[in-house]
C-alpha cells in the first residue's frame, strides 16, 4: 500500500520542466524517501535504474573511469546488464548516497548531458551536504523531505482536501467549530500525535485501524537512530549526541523546556556540545528552537547564543520514548501537568518546521515572561503561545499590549478548546497547528 505524499506533486512537476536538473531528496531515515521515488519512477519511465550504496556497494565502481555519463552508465550495464538507458525515458536513482557521496561529482555531467534523469537521496545527508553541496553546485535541485504532517496523515485515512478546507475556513472566519466536529477533529489530531508521522507507523495504524504494534515501530526507529549515530558520527563524541538524544523527552517535562546541559553531563558546557546540537539537526533527528535576544525582528539576526530548546521531529518517536505512566496518560487522553504541555509544544514545533518555519523562542531575564515561538509576517512579528488546555495567556498579552515590543501587534494561542478571538489574541485548536502558515499569509499585510 502506498499512502499519497506531499513530494510526489513536486517530483511530479520537476519532471515537467523542461530544463530540470539532477535531484537531490534529503531527509531523516524512514521517513518515506526511497518509497516515494519508486512509486514516482515507475509511474512516469520507461526505465527505472536504481542503484543502492548500501545494499549493492559494489556499484561505487561505477566512477573508476571518471565521471562522465557515458563511462558511468557503461559501468553500471557492466555490473548489471539488464538496464536499459533509454535517452529521455528513463530515471536513474542513486539511493543511500551518504555511503558514497562522491556519486554526487558526476550530477554535473549528467546535467549537462540531458539524456537522463538522476535522483539521489539518502540517510543523514545533511551531515555530508556542505561536501556534496560544493560538489555538485549549480548543477542540481534538492528537497527535503519530512516524516508525514497532519493533512498527509488525514490522505492516509481517506479523506481529501475538502477537510483543510473546512478547517482553514473556519480560522479565516473566526467561526467555532459546532461541538461534534470539533471533536471529531480533535480525536483525529490526538490518534496523530499518539501515531506521528513516520510511514511504517501510519501505515500499520492505517492497515490494522488500531494502535496495535505502534509502539514496537517507533521504538525500533529510535534505535536505528541511534545506531545510524554510532556509525556515521565521525569527528565527534558519539556518547555525547546520544545522551543528548536521549536527554530530550526528560527535558522536555521540565517546566522550563530550555535545554540543560548539565542534566546531561555534570559541570559540562554549552559550548562543548554545540557540535552534538547541530549534528542531530542536521540529521533530521530533532527541531532546534533558537532563543531571541528581544522579540524583535530580524529573527536570525537576533539569535541568543548559548540557549535553546530541543524538540524531537516526529512527535511521535517522542511520545515513544516516555516513561510508561506518562505514555498510557497521554494515549488515555489524561492530564500530564509539565510534560503534556511539552508534549504539545514539541507538536506544534513539528507543524511549524514542517511549514516552513524556523523556530524561535523568547524567555525574559528575572521575569516571567517566556514565549514558546515566534515567527515572520511581512514586517511584523507574530508570537504563538502553546497551551496544554486553554488558561490565559499572560506573556501573549504582555508582548501585544507592551510599547516596548512595536513589531508585535496580535498573537496566536493553541489550545484544547474552539476557535476565538479577543484582544487581538487568535485562538485556535491544537489541531489547526499545521495551517498557521496559510491563515498567516490570509491576513491583511497592514496592522
């Protein structure tokens, strides 16, 4: 069964412009790559030729004389000699490149050629893309590609477009869901947030229509990540990335959720473990949500250095990794005080990377002033404040009626509750999380 994604209208119509160049699809493992580009070749080729580093490594060969199309593609019939390259139908696949990133040298040539298409992808290949980057610049398009989001995960359970348009609709309008809908789309979003987004999962819950073997799957996840941490973290203190790894659901019930170093490690330093930071970032592991200096605009350019908050990025390899009273708490739908609302705050960081977004907090010295996410309209800046269950907001209304704050004039609140709106604060349902961005970009572009 092949459950519809996000990409495959994209691959789709990289194949339709007429001057596309070689491919590159990043992301995390398991998160559907592989899958979705054979369904996509074989759709649309004559001749699907995929070539496997890790499973055939005898194909890293295929560049002994050089990296010209015509020397490689003699190279892979010399290997396997039932290929067929036909000129403008047929689609080569270079999987797992992270085990041979020297592959990535021939998408030049192959650019140039024209002949044939080439998709690369792999595991972890954001922790080689500056090498392959500077490889193969100007000569190739890339995507990443990201566990399932909501609306894909509402594809896989049969419905079509028609529900993101009654969501979207109602946050445009500021009309409350009636009780039965908002529900409905309350039990899906929780059956997502206990499933995530990883294929294997969605697909088991899809199939069986229960939570049965879920957990076993997440876990078994985890521990490829873990292992692919062992294997490929060269340079670096692999204890170190895994007990940061591992840290994060812990940390993620503290009431503050800034990350500790010292939960970690006694007497450790921040700045001995930037590097773990951003190899699990670069991984496609976790989401790293940035502290502001002060809530004001540029974003980027007003990052606090030394502080932040590590989510994992599927919320449901998160949900996997609690102790089991918190775990059976949270599927029985039951208060969790602290850790349900890291829980959310760690899915609607899923749902706002997943949009596009990067992630930005803002926590105020000696004050109680803290603000889970910020993100960019045009000129202005829009704080999200996440709730667990719909009490007030008291830092959302500071930063909005404050005069020391003038790029922020409304805010976002997510809550378990309908849709509202008083004093300039929005307040939607955690589920309508995944179309921040659309009802955003509705929103007239002056105050």
């Amino acid at each position: 069964m092949y459950l519809k994604r996000k990409i495959d209208s994209f691959l789709l119509e990289w194949k339709n412009n007429k001057n596309h160049k070689p491919l590159i699809v990043k992301g995390a493992r398991q998160v559907g790559k592989t899958q979705s580009i054979r369904v996509f070749a074989k759709a649309n080729y004559e001749s699907f030729i995929e070539i496997n580093f890790v499973s055939d490594p005898v194909y890293k060969q295929v560049i002994e004389n050089g990296y010209s199309v015509e020397s490689i593609i003699k190279n892979i019939s010399r290997i396997e000699p039932s290929y067929r390259f036909l000129p403008g139908k047929t689609l080569i696949f270079f999987d797992e490149i992270q085990e041979f990133p020297d592959i990535t040298t021939s998408l030049k040539f192959f650019s140039e050629d024209g002949n044939y298409d080439v998709i690369c992808s792999g595991s972890l290949l954001g922790i080689h893309y500056k090498e392959i980057s500077s490889i193969s610049v100007g000569y190739k398009t890339e995507i990443e590609m990201k566990s399932f989001d909501f609306e894909e995960y509402l594809w896989a359970l049969g419905y079509d477009n028609s529900i993101k348009e009654d969501i979207l609709s109602h946050m445009k309008s500021l009309t409350p869901f009636s009780p039965t809908v908002l529900k409905i789309y309350d039990d899906l979003f929780i059956d997502y947030c206990i499933t995530g987004g990883m294929p294997d999962v969605v697909k088991n819950f899809v199939e069986k229509k229960t939570f049965e073997d879920t957990l076993e799957i997440q876990r078994q996840i985890v521990i490829g990540y873990e292992s692919d941490i062992r294997k490929y973290a060269v340079g670096l203190d692999k204890s170190r990335i895994t007990n940061v790894f591992r840290s994060i659901p812990f940390q993620l019930g503290k009431e503050n959720k800034k990350f500790q170093i010292s939960k970690v490690r006694s007497g450790a330093k921040y700045q001995d473990y930037r590097g773990t930071f951003e190899w699990l970032e670069d991984a496609g592991i976790v989401n790293i949500c940035h502290a502001l200096q002060q809530p004001s605009l540029p974003l980027k350019g007003n990052i606090f250095d030394g502080s932040i908050v590590l989510y994992y990025a599927d919320s449901g390899l998160l949900l996997s990794q609690l102790d089991d009273e918190a775990l059976l708490d949270f599927r029985r739908n039951k208060n969790l005080g602290v850790y349900k609302g890291g829980l959310f705050e760690s899915i609607v960081a899923e749902a706002l990377i997943k949009s596009g977004y990067d992630l930005f907090y803002f926590k105020k010295e000696n004050s109680t002033l803290q603000e889970e996410f910020f993100v960019r309209l045009q000129d202005y800046l829009v704080p999200i404040e996440v709730k667990a269950g719909n009490n007030n907001a008291k830092s959302l209304s500071t930063l909005i009626t404050s005069n020391d704050y003038p790029e922020i004039s409304f805010g976002i609140k997510i809550v378990k509750g309908n849709i509202g709106y008083h004093n300039h604060i929005y307040t939607f349902p955690h589920f309508c999380s995944f179309l921040i961005k659309d009802f955003l970009q509705s929103l007239p572009t002056s105050k």
